[in-house]
C-alpha cells in the first residue's frame, strides 16, 4: 500500500493526536475509551473531509481546474472544509446545500457551517430536500464551463475513492501510533454518512491485515444501504490502491439504529453524549455526526459489546462547528 503514488497535497495538521478518555472509561465502567482526534485536522476547524480533501484537490489541479462544486445539508461540515481549501488556493467554490431538516430556525439556516462558509467566501444556493443533487451539481458545472470555467465536481462528503485514500492513509497514522505504543485495539468506532471514511478505513485495515474491526454508527440510511454503500466503496478504494476487490461482507459493521427521526436530527442520546464528552472530557462533538455516533458507542457499552479491558477507538470526525447552528436544542437558559 504505496500511497505515495497517488497526487497529494498537504495541509492538514497530521498525525492527529491519539488520547484516552480516562474520565469516560472511569464513568462507563470500561472498556478502556481512546478518542483519534481527526477534529483536529487543522483546516478551518478540522474534520474528516480535510484528509480525503488532500487527495481530491490535488486530483483538481492536475486536471486544470480553477472552481470546485460540491454538495451537502444546510450545515454540512465538509461544504465548509471544502469552503476553505478552495479560498487557499486560490479557487472559486460553489455549494449547493440540501434542505434536509426543513428547519426554520435561523442558527440553522445561517449560523454555524453557513456562517463560515460566506466568510470562506463560497457561493451558496440551497436545494429543496429531495432535490437530486448529483443532477444539480451536473447542471451548476455545466453553466460554470459554458461561462469559461473549469470546474471540479467533488461528491457529497467527498466520498469517491480517491477521497476515500485520505482515509486509508489515515489507516495507517492508526496503526502506527498503536504499534508504537504497544496498544491492542479492540475495535475502531465512528459515524457513518457518505461512506468514505469507513470505506477508506476498512479499504486501509484489510490491505494490512491488520485484523483491527471497525464498526459504523449509521447517521441516515438504514443499515443494509449503509453497508452496501461502504463495501462497495472499499472495494473500489483498494481497486484503485492495485489490490483489487479484496474487501468482504464481514470487514464491514454498521449498526443504523442510532439515527432516531432523521439526518440532522439530534436524538435524547445524541444530546446526552454531547453532554457527556463535554462535562467529562472537555471535548466538543456534534449534533449531526459524532454525537449520535458516541451515543451509539456508549449504547453497546452498556449492553455489554466489549470487556472492560479492552481498548476500543472513537474517531472523532469534526463537526462542533455546527453547534452553534443547534442551540436550539439543547434548551439552556442563558444565566443563572
Ligand atoms: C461527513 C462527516 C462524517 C461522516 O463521514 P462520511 O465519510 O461521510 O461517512 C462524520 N462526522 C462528521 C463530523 C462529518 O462531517
């Protein structure tokens, strides 16, 4: 797994560190919680688009490309990272933003990502939820080109195989970092979207044989498309990588019972996770992604998935950004 072959650019802030989660352990009873900060990744805020972003913009410019177009919800996190590469680089960057949640609530709508995204300098429309984005993204290049672009379509989430790379590359910070430490790793745990991250990730930890599992807490689709979307996606990581299709059914778990009323939509354990990473570890996760995919973790905690000894990593993807697009939801007074 040579991935030096592949073009790359290099901004984000990498290795991202590799921290245990003593006051959670303690509180949970075990196992023992470790936490990868990919929140940490550095551009604007880190997040996981950033490591697929690297492989992605370096595909951009070797095709000559001058603006990038993507997709995502109203407070898509990696419309924002892609938002600030683009401004790095000297780029035009449109986004069409989905109306997921039909919410009316103006943090929403205009706080949070969106607000970093008009500082990024980023053209934004938004799309009826249910609007066939592959299709709009299609049409916005194709007016961009007859305007004298050259656009770049990048998928929702960043998630093709050549995004997918940052994540297999990532497999491997993972690997070393608990080969050096001498740490046993149980199980890698994270939430699970557009799928490229897991696929990268399983794409990464099969072509090692690492035998290291990694389980997806599902944020939207319920499991059997889950899994198909990330096995599918792994299997043309690694394809792309040289190794063929050599991904199996069994390297990829998903568990989507996590996701309560809908994408977007925080559910009581996504609040009390959030709370909880908070009040007990100083760490920020998010209503859309991290803080369903640790309540998810916590959940098979308590139902008893792993030993108390064992050492079970939560890949912290990013996201606290949009906090401040929610505050409605967690319902504080201001003072007291
Ligand atoms: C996009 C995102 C995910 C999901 O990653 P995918 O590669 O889309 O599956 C998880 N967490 C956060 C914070 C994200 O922005």
């Amino acid at each position: 797994m040579h991935l030096s072959r592949f073009p790359r650019l290099h901004f984000a802030h990498l290795p991202t560190p590799l921290e245990p989660l003593e006051r959670l352990s303690a509180h949970l009873g075990g196992p023992r919680l470790w936490i990868k900060r990919d929140d940490c990744t550095g551009l604007a805020g880190g997040g996981n688009k950033t490591r697929k972003l690297e492989f992605l913009l370096a595909d951009a410019r070797a095709q000559g490309a001058d603006t990038v177009i993507t997709q995502g919800a109203t407070q898509s996190n990696h419309a924002r990272q892609t938002a600030a590469i683009a401004a790095r680089l000297g780029m035009a960057c449109h986004l069409l933003l989905e109306d997921r949640t039909a919410s009316e609530d103006p943090d929403y709508n205009y706080n949070g990502n969106v607000l970093l995204n008009e500082l990024f300098g980023a053209r934004l429309s938004l799309h009826p939820g249910g609007t066939d984005m592959n299709a709009a993204m299609a049409a916005e290049a194709q007016r961009l080109q007859a305007q004298g672009a050259r656009p770049y379509v990048i998928p929702g989430g960043g998630s093709n195989a050549v995004g997918a790379l940052g994540y297999a590359n990532a497999a491997l910070e993972l690997l070393a970092q608990a080969n050096d430490r001498g740490l046993l790793v149980r199980e890698l745990v994270h939430a699970t979207g557009s799928a490229g991250t897991q696929a990268g990730l399983v794409a990464g930890l099969v072509a090692t044989h690492s035998g290291i599992p990694v389980l997806g807490i599902g944020v939207r689709a319920p499991d059997a498309v889950q899994h198909r979307n990330v096995l599918a996606l792994a299997n043309e990581t690694t394809a792309l990588m040289g190794l063929g299709p050599i991904a199996t059914a069994q390297d990829v778990q998903v568990n989507c019972s996590y996701v309560g009323e809908g994408y977007g939509i925080p559910t009581q354990g996504t609040l009390e996770a959030i709370a909880l990473l908070a009040e007990l570890e100083g760490i920020l996760l998010d209503p859309v992604y991290t803080g369903k995919g640790m309540a998810g973790l916590i959940d098979q905690v308590r139902q008893g998935r792993y030993h108390p000894d064992d050492n079970v990593v939560f890949l912290h993807t990013g996201g606290s950004q949009a906090l401040f697009g929610y505050r409605a939801a967690f319902g504080f007074a201001s003072y007291r």
